[in-house]
C-alpha cells in the first residue's frame, strides 16, 4: 500500500526526558538509559496514512519492548 499523500509527520516537542528530537521533530533518538523514551506525533494519522517504527542496530544486541498504539478517536472523547 502507498502511503496518503500530505506534509510528513512530525513528532510533538513534549517528550520523554531521554529523547532528542531532531529535524524539526521529523526525526527522535534515545540519547541514555532505557527508560523515559516517549514519543508523540504533533498531529492525528489520516485514515490510510503509514507510519514506521524502527531501530538501530548497536555494538551490542539489546532486548527490550516496542510499544505502538493508536485510537480510533479523538483525546478530547474518553470513554
């Protein structure tokens, strides 16, 4: 499938506090330890848009968890 067309995704200034942002937020790394990583988008994805999570390999392996999540509304509707 081909991604929607439209401005890329940026990711929002308020961050996890072992995360840089780079790029004008079109870009995050984890700079230390392996908590405090949180990332957000600036805005919601369009229906049918993509997005990619991935990761860098290092000198070493690692282990660990990816979380990925979406809603399927708004944040100002909880139920």
């Amino acid at each position: 499938p081909s991604a929607a067309p439209g401005p890329c995704q940026r990711f929002h200034g308020r961050c996890g506090q072992n995360v840089a942002l780079a790029a004008e937020g079109l870009g995050a790394a984890r700079v230390s330890g392996y908590c405090h990583g949180l990332v957000f988008s600036r805005s919601h994805l369009r229906p049918g848009e993509l997005f990619e999570v991935g990761g860098a390999a290092g000198p070493r392996p690692t282990t660990g968890v990816v979380t990925c999540g979406g809603e399927g509304h708004g944040g100002k509707r909880v139920l």
